[in-house]
C-alpha cells in the first residue's frame, strides 16, 4: 500500500510541475467596445433590447514618450489598428461603411496612415498577428477618413463607438490624433433585396 500511496504522491508532485503558466500582463492589454455602448451592461441589467449592432476587439499600446504618428507608426506602411493581434470588428447585422454593404459577420480592421488622411481597410481574414500575413486580395472595404488634431492627447490608444444621426462612428483616438470613420445603419429589407 505505501508504494502505491508514494507512487501517487510523486505523480501529483510531478504533474505540478508540468502545468502552464498563465501569460504575463500584457503591455498593451486587450480592450473591446460595444455599439451600444456598454452593451454587456445594458445587457444584465435588462435595458438591451437585442443583440449589440457592433464590437471592436483590440490591443491598446501606451505611447510612453514615443512619438507616435511619423515615428513608431509610420506613414504609409500597413498598421494594425493597435498592438499585438490585428484589430477585428463584429457586425451583428449589415452595416455601410464608406459607401459599401459590410454583411453581419467577422472581419480584420488595418489602417493606411498618412499625416492628412486614414485609410480604413475591412478584411476578411481573421485571427491575424499583427499585419504580417495581410492579403489585399481579401479587402472587402476602403474607404478614407481625414486626421484631426486631439486637444487632449491620448496616453493610451482608444477606440469607441459614438451614436450619431443614422449610425455611429467609430472614433480613434491617440496622442494628439483622432479620427472618425462613419457607419451607418441598413434597411435590412433593402439590403437583402440587393
């Protein structure tokens, strides 16, 4: 019985040994926003009244004294929208962006920075890091949004759903920069007739 009872014990002790250890906190931390704002909220207390329209998924890297927009990001090379894995959005019914029907789904958000203007590419290869496996082949939108100066830099890069006539934009906020990329909703008869 006690080889048997210290047969158990090593594999206990062992088998702790082996088990994974958890990440450490990361230095630009997962974030997510909802349209609704604050949906999950609304949600438990019983005041959402369907599913969310939107959520954007995103790493919020810090800017630590770096000079960011012509530094560390630089003007017209690809840019995930953050840190880590590439920004992605999930569309809970049809939406227009830039002029074109984006369908309820899943799908990679990257930018195209340059000092006047943004270009906003909607992909539809997910679970990227990073822009390293970017296919132009799969962009289902472009659409450019202009740059304004942020009176109230941001430390911290920061994206949020607004409400507005129609819609929402999607704001992006970082260092002394902020753009808006306008969505709009869809008649969801009209889109499925087309």
């Amino acid at each position: 019985m006690k080889p048997f009872i210290l047969t158990i014990c090593l594999f206990l002790a062992l088998s702790s040994f082996a088990q994974p250890k958890p990440t450490e906190l990361d230095k630009s931390p997962m974030d997510m926003s909802y349209w609704p704002a604050n949906y999950p909220i609304l949600k438990m207390s019983g005041k959402a009244k369907d599913q969310p329209v939107a959520r954007i998924i995103y790493g919020r890297p810090l800017k630590n004294g770096r000079a960011i927009f012509g530094g560390i990001i630089k003007y017209n090379e690809m840019w995930r929208l953050g840190a880590n894995e590439a920004t992605e959005i999930e569309t809970f019914q049809a939406l227009k962006i830039g002029g074109k029907i984006l369908p309820k789904g899943r799908y990679t958000v990257y930018c195209l920075p340059t000092e006047n203007k943004w270009t906003i590419i909607i992909n539809k290869d997910n679970f990227c890091w990073g822009n390293f496996t970017y296919d132009s082949k799969k962009d289902l939108i472009r659409t450019d949004i202009d740059v304004e100066k942020n009176t109230d830099p941001a430390e911290a890069f920061t994206m949020y759903f607004e409400d507005g006539k129609n819609g929402a934009n999607l704001i992006f906020l970082w260092d002394d920069i902020k753009t808006s990329l306008p969505i709009l909703l869809v008649d969801e008869k009209t889109s499925k007739k087309k």
